[in-house]
C-alpha cells in the first residue's frame, strides 16, 4: 500500500462533499478540527453583507430546493457523512497534535478544505504537496453578492498549492452563475466547478510521484 492523501478540514458541511469526491483517489484518513473556518469582513459593508448571507442563507435554501437539486446531480454530490472512523479529531490544526498525526501518516498529498488559517510554520514541516480549494464558503459568497449583480467573471474558484512564497494558483475556473442563483446555491455552485479541477490536480501529483519514484530506481 503507497502513502495515503490526507483531507484537513473544519465543521463546515461541505467538506463531506470533498471527501467523497477524491476518496478513492486514495484518501484514508481525514483531520478535522473544531469549529468552522472564520471570515473576518474587510469592511462595516462587507461586515453587513455577511450578516445578511447568514440571515437569509436558509430562507434561500428552501426556495432553491430544484436548483440545489441540479446542481448536486451536475458532478454528481454525494449527500453521505465521512465514515465515523475515518476521522481524526484535533483542537486545531495548528496543534502538536496535528503534526504528531501527520508525521506518523507520512502522507503522499494533504488536501485542506474549509480550515481556519494553518500557520506557515505548520505547513513548512509537510514533505508533501499541499492543496486547497479556494476561496472558502464565506469569501465566495461574498464574492458572488456582487458578482450575480455586476461582476461574473470575478466569481470564480481555484485550485491553490502551498509554496515558500505562499499559496499559487495551479487552477482556476469561472463560476457560471443563472438567474436564480443565490448565496444558499453558491456552494454547490463552487464545488461542482472545483471538484473536477481538484482531482486532475491530484491525479497529475499522483502521476508525478510515480514518476519520480521510477526514475530514481
């Protein structure tokens, strides 16, 4: 058995979505740490527009039921949790704990997904590519109140690994976004056009390493 693909993720409930969708790439354990990932609003406006997406997310949601109904049915979504014993709980990613666990997984590729900020001292001690799935629920949302008005070509989602200088961009596509879209369709929105992105990405760091361990024989 090769070195596994590891998921880090918060409490927010679209990273079920993820898991399922990259889990037999080669996925065995999932690292998830409490509470959901925090935006901080840049602005009193941005502030406002935040409150309002979480006000008016649920009223949005039974109105969107068909369209949340395409969207899931577009990659296909699968609705299941993680399995329960898949699961490895942490306070923080940023703990001890954490990194205990990830040296002794030895991962081959770590996938983060809706976290709160991993401190870079963290993600420097990782021998392995590190991928995201970018921007996260809030930004987007916020992004895509402007966006659905003025803006389409600035909705859009990317795949970012982590690097010395910082998280880059290895992928990128434009949220297609209809008229009845809204911030309770946005993340089905988001991930039915980054989960395809996503797992080219693995598969080609998969290929690579194969690759590479071949070669060095």
């Amino acid at each position: 058995m090769g070195r596994p693909i590891v998921l880090l993720i918060g409490e927010h409930r679209t990273s079920a979505y993820v898991y399922h969708a990259i889990r037999n790439l080669g996925v065995t354990h999932v690292v998830q740490e409490d509470g959901p990932s925090e935006h901080r609003p840049e602005s009193i406006k941005h502030w406002l527009t935040h409150v309002y997406v979480r006000l008016t997310s649920p009223v949005m949601r039974l109105s969107s039921r068909t369209r949340i109904r395409e969207l899931k049915g577009r990659y296909p979504l699968s609705d299941e949790p993680i399995p329960f014993h898949h699961i490895l709980r942490v306070t923080s990613l940023n703990d001890t704990k954490t990194t205990m666990w990830l040296d002794r997984l030895d991962p081959q590729l770590i996938v983060t997904h809706e976290t709160g900020p991993i401190d870079p001292s963290v993600l420097a001690r990782f021998d392995c590519p590190v991928l995201t799935v970018a921007p996260t629920m809030a930004e987007g949302q916020l992004q895509a109140y402007w966006a659905f008005r003025a803006k389409p070509d600035v909705c859009e989602a990317r795949i970012e690994q982590w690097t010395e200088r910082g998280w880059s961009v290895v992928d990128r596509a434009v949220l297609y976004i209809g008229g009845t879209d809204n911030f309770a369709t946005y993340p089905y929105l988001q991930l039915t056009t980054a989960l395809p992105l996503l797992r080219r990405q693995i598969e080609s760091l998969l290929k690579e390493d194969v690759y590479d361990r071949r070669t060095a024989k």
